[in-house]
C-alpha cells in the first residue's frame, strides 16, 4: 500500500513539473533544448594533426634564441596557435644557454617559422642563472624576450625568496618588476663594511 502511494505521489509530481513547463512554454516543449546532452560537432576543435616528441627552433640572423620542445603539440582548424603539453623552452644569448622555462601545457602562437608568443598554464618554472621562477601562469613575448603574469609568482635564489603579483621581467636587460603583494625575505645576513666575509 505504501509504494502504491509512492507511486502516486511521484506521478503528480512529474505531471505537475510537465503543467508548469507547458505553461511556460506555451504548450509546446522541445524535450532537446530542456535536456541537451548531445555533442554537436561545430563545437569541438578539429584537430588537424597532432605530433609527439614536437622540437622547434627559432634563430634570427644566424643565432640562435631559443629552443622548444614537448611531448606531444597540437594543429587545430582554422586556428594560428598550436597546443603543445609538458613544454620546455630554453633561451640562448649569443649562442649561450642561460634560461629555461616550463610547465605542463602552454598555448604558442606562430607566425610563419616564428614563435610570437607562448601562454604557459599549471606549475610553470623558470630557472635564469641562480634564480627560479614559479607561477600558475605565464605569457612569453618572444619580440620583446619579456616574461609576464598577472598572478602570483615567486622567485628564489639561495639568498633572496621574492613574491608578489603582476610580475614582469625583460631577459635582455634582465629588468624585473612587482606590481603589488610584493615580499621579499633575505636568508643571507649581509656583511657589514668592516667585516670580511
């Protein structure tokens, strides 16, 4: 007798939710646009090809200025950005390696043979000489060799711990800067003018 009432009871309710809808609708209700559950092909990217173990390297005037490589990049429709996951991104000045960067997926947008920019996203590290970078999230500008993020990131070397936000740093004057939430901890007492190290 109870699930009899059960029963009941839940068939009013489903009769009445289908009322209010037809009420709303003005009669008539389209079952697709109230539970739309398909995958409609329009809006997936189409993957025009996909490479592993993608390697790319990007000289100007005989030189080079950096080196790309991931696990695996790919070629979308109509779209000038390849995605590419686990990137490393080395840096040459005259021929000299002196930065890498990484992360697990970033975004580069390419102009021809030429890499303009790359969007790094998730546990991004750069190390530049004695200092490593670490951010969720970085863009590179490969014109300008300047790195930006406007959220928080922290720079370490083993005497000096930096963080803040709205982080931006030139790798050819190798000018850095903080916009707010900056803090900065020294772990090495200085020496003072009368003291030898």
């Amino acid at each position: 007798m109870k699930r009899y009432y059960l029963r009941a009871t839940a068939v009013l309710v489903a009769v009445v939710i289908v009322g209010i809808l037809m009420s709303r609708l003005g009669g008539r209700i389209d079952t697709d646009s109230v539970f739309d559950l398909s995958i409609r092909p329009e809006n997936i990217p189409k993957i025009v090809q996909r490479i592993r173990d993608f390697n790319r390297v990007v000289t100007r005037d005989g030189k080079k200025l950096l080196e790309l490589s991931a696990a695996e990049a790919s070629y979308f429709k109509d779209d000038t950005s390849v995605v590419v996951v686990s990137p490393s991104i080395t840096f040459f000045d005259d021929g000299e390696e002196f930065a890498t960067l990484s992360s697990e997926q970033a975004r580069l947008y390419i102009n021809g043979n030429e890499v303009d920019a790359a969007e790094m996203n998730g546990n991004v590290n750069v190390k530049l000489e004695q200092f490593r970078l670490i951010a969720d999230q970085l863009t590179f500008e490969t014109d300008q060799r300047l790195l930006v993020s406007q959220g928080f990131v922290e720079l370490k070397s083993p005497e000096v711990s930096l963080s803040g936000s709205g982080f931006a740093l030139h790798l050819g004057d190798k000018k850095l800067r903080l916009d707010s939430n900056v803090n900065l901890k020294l772990s090495k007492t200085p020496v003072s003018a009368g003291e030898s190290e």
